[in-house]
C-alpha cells in the first residue's frame, strides 16, 4: 500500500480543475487526479532520456477498458 509521503500537491487554476472535471465525467477516468497523472505520465514517457519499465498487465486491462468506454474499442 502506498503512502501519502509518495505524493506532492499541485496547484492548478480552479477553472482549469472544473473544466477537466466536466471533460472527464464520460472519459473513463475516475478524477482529476487519474486523469492529470495520466497525462503527465504520457507526457513524460513520450519525451523522456530514462526509460520506464513496461506496464503491467493491470495498467494495460486499464487502458483497453478506458479506450472501450471511449468507443475505440
């Protein structure tokens, strides 16, 4: 189980978090959060020197059934 020390708060404009919110109500994503850790962690693997280890098979069945409720599968 991890712990609340393996996580930092980031401030973003609360327009910008309502706006996500309502984009992501029908996206598959449970928060904000998922959604912003998402991104960054796309973000960052698409453009980062040190490579990451593969996704588990957990985070790839995430994925298929995020992609499927968002009818690309």
């Amino acid at each position: 189980m991890k712990t609340e020390k393996n996580k930092v708060t980031i401030k973003i404009p609360r327009s910008l978090y309502e706006n996500l919110g309502k984009i992501i109500a029908s996206g598959g994503f449970n928060s904000v959060t998922e959604f912003i850790v998402y991104v960054l962690r796309d973000l960052i693997s698409s453009r980062s020197v040190k490579k990451e280890p593969s996704l588990s098979q957990e985070e790839i069945d995430l994925i298929k059934k995020r992609l499927k409720s968002l009818g690309y599968l």
